[in-house]
C-alpha cells in the first residue's frame, strides 16, 4: 500500500474515438489538482496537435533506445505504433502528493495495476457500435485506413473493460463526465486518506 500522502494514479482507457480524450480533458477543468501524464509515442502528430502537450512525438529507434534504457513505466503496441508512460514523471508526480492520470490502452493498464496495485482504472464504453464508428469518422483526425484499424481494435480493446475498476458509458457527455468526476470523489473520501487529512478533528472528536 501507499502511505495516505502520496497520490492517487487514475488510468483511463477506452476503445479509439469513445471520447476518452475530451471526456479527461472536461474533467481536468473540473479538477486541476489532477496531473495528466503525457506519453511517448511513434505515431506521427495529428494536426493541432503539439510536441509535450499531446504527446512526446519520437521516432520508433528513439522509443525502442529508452524501453532499452527502462524509463517507461508501461508500454505497449497500439493500432501498429508504440505508446509508453514515462516512469520518473508519474513517480515524482506521485511523492509530491499529486492524483496522477494515464490515457492508456487496456495492456498499458494492466502493467500498470501489477506495478501500482494501489491505482483506480476506469473503462469508457460507447453507446453503441454505430455511434462509435460515427464519433470516429466525424472527429476527422485519422485517415480511412486507420479508422477502419482502429474499428476493427476496439473489440479487444473492449473485450477487457472487466479488468477496470469502473466502467463509464459515453453516451451523453455531461452525465459521463459527472461519472467519472464521482469516481475521482470517491477515492478521495477513502477513509485513510480522510484519516491523513483530517487529525486534529479526529483527535478534538476522540478527546474524553
Ligand atoms: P485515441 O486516444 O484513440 O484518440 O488515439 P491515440 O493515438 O491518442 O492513442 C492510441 C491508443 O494508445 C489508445 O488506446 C491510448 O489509450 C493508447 N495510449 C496512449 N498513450 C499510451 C501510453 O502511454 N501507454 C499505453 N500503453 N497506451 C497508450
Ligand atoms: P478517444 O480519445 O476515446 O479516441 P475523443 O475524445 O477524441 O475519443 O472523442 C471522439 C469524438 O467523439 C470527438 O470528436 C468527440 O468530440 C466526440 N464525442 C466524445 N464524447 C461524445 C458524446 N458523449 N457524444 C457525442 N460525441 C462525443
Ligand atoms: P491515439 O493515437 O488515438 O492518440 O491513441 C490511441 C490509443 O493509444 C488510445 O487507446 C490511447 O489510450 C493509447 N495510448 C496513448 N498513450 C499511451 C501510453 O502511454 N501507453 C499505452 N499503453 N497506451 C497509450
């Protein structure tokens, strides 16, 4: 177990296009003191989409050098490209006492719950197939071959929702991110970290 001041790790993960992304950037406005750990990848950058705030963009020699070197905390081959969690940022971020959270593919997740048993996970589902394919196409960021890739992965992807902690259906935004924000209450009102936070009322409330 972790001792009650250190952080909490949230890992979230969903099949391609379920809305993971916009559903944790509404709730990183809803809850600042969460830190998103930005990941490595070799996959090429979508347009808009920027060197260390999306992503760490590097070539596949480059990832293959740092699994090498052990920086990644997890990593894994997702829809033909490498993704990986850097292990110092999420493990300083943690010390410092920060809720930490990982968009990450269900092998990710499951690395992650056997180094870090203490984590909370999360599974996005879509509504419904269709609607999945349709959220993919309209969010126009991918080519047709890779849609068709990542339609064709979200079977897997979905086959091991069960592993999660929580699974959270995207079909109406608001009620999804009041989901997830329910959850991230909820581990905070976990009685040792209550305990750790609240000593001077647990001593006045325990006085004779
Ligand atoms: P999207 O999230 O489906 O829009 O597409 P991305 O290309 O951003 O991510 C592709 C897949 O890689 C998703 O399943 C992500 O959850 C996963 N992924 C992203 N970053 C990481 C990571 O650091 N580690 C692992 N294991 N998976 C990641
Ligand atoms: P992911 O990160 O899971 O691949 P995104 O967050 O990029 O997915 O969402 C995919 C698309 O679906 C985006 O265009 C997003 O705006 C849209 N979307 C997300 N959630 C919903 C929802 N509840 N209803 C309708 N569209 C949604
Ligand atoms: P995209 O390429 O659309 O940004 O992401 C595709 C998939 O890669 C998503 O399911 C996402 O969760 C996963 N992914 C992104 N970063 C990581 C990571 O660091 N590790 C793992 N394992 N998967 C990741």
């Amino acid at each position: 177990m972790s001792t009650p001041a250190a952080g909490t790790l949230f890992v979230v993960a969903a099949p391609s296009g379920a809305g993971k992304s916009t559903l944790v950037n509404a709730l990183l406005e809803r809850e600042p003191a969460i830190s998103l750990s930005i990941s490595h990848t070799t996959r090429p950058p979508r347009p808009g989409e920027e060197y260390g705030r999306h992503y760490y963009f590097v070539e596949r020699a480059e990832f293959e050098r740092e699994v090498a070197e052990g920086i990644f905390l997890e990593h894994a081959e997702v829809h033909g490209n490498l993704y990986g969690t850097s292990r110092t940022t999420v493990d300083g971020l943690l010390a410092q006492s920060r809720d930490v959270l990982l968009e990450i593919d269900w092998q990710g997740a499951r690395q992650i719950r056997a180094a870090k048993p203490d984590c909370v996970s999360v599974f996005i589902l879509p509504p419904s197939r269709p609607e999945l394919e349709r959220r993919l196409r309209g969010r126009g960021s991918d080519a047709p071959e890779v849609i068709e890739r990542r339609l064709h992965n979200s079977r897997e992807e979905i086959a091991h929702a069960h592993e999660f902690d929580y699974i959270v259906v995207n079909d109406r935004f608001e009620d999804a991110l009041d989901d997830l924000q329910a959850i991230v209450h909820a581990v905070r009102l976990r009685s040792p970290l209550q305990w750790a936070r609240h000593p001077a009322l647990i001593d006045a409330l325990l006085a004779p």
